[in-house]
C-alpha cells in the first residue's frame, strides 16, 4: 500500500485544514491516521466553509499529479481543474 507524502507546504496545509474542521465538528482528527487523513481530506472537499474549501485546494495545488491521482483512487474527491494539471 502505497504511502501518503506530503511536501512540508502540504502538511502545513494539512495542518490548518485539520484545526478549521476541528473547530467545525468538534472532534479531533490525528494525521498519525491514514484513515484519519483521508476522511479529513474527504470532510474538507465537502465543506461549506468557503476557507476550509480555499485551504483544501491549496493543499492539491501543492501536490504533484501521480499524489493527487493516488488521492483520488482512495475516494477524495479531486476538482476537475486540477485533474487536468500536471
């Protein structure tokens, strides 16, 4: 199973997505998680607070494509403006 990698930009990224829905659902979610990662991942893409959307994007921005492809063979949702990015 391939591993989840992230630049430092990304986890930073991760990391003020992680503390907005937090706030948002009032639970916490541990990046230790893989599982945890991906429901993140999926609760942002879904969320309607438009900066946790904003931060959600960022952090794909920040990706390279086959990471945002592997992302998307696990279920979270890639917009299609980045798909077509390299």
């Amino acid at each position: 199973m391939e591993e989840l990698l992230f630049s430092q930009a990304g986890l930073a990224l991760l990391v003020r997505i992680r503390r907005k829905l937090e706030q948002e659902f009032g639970f916490d979610f541990r990046l230790s998680d893989r599982r945890q990662i991906i429901e993140l991942l999926t609760a942002a893409a879904a969320s309607p607070d438009r900066g946790i959307r904003h931060d959600y994007h960022a952090f794909l921005t920040a990706l390279d494509r086959r990471q945002r492809d592997h992302l998307q063979r696990l279920g979270i949702p890639i917009p299609d403006t980045l798909e077509a990015a390299g």
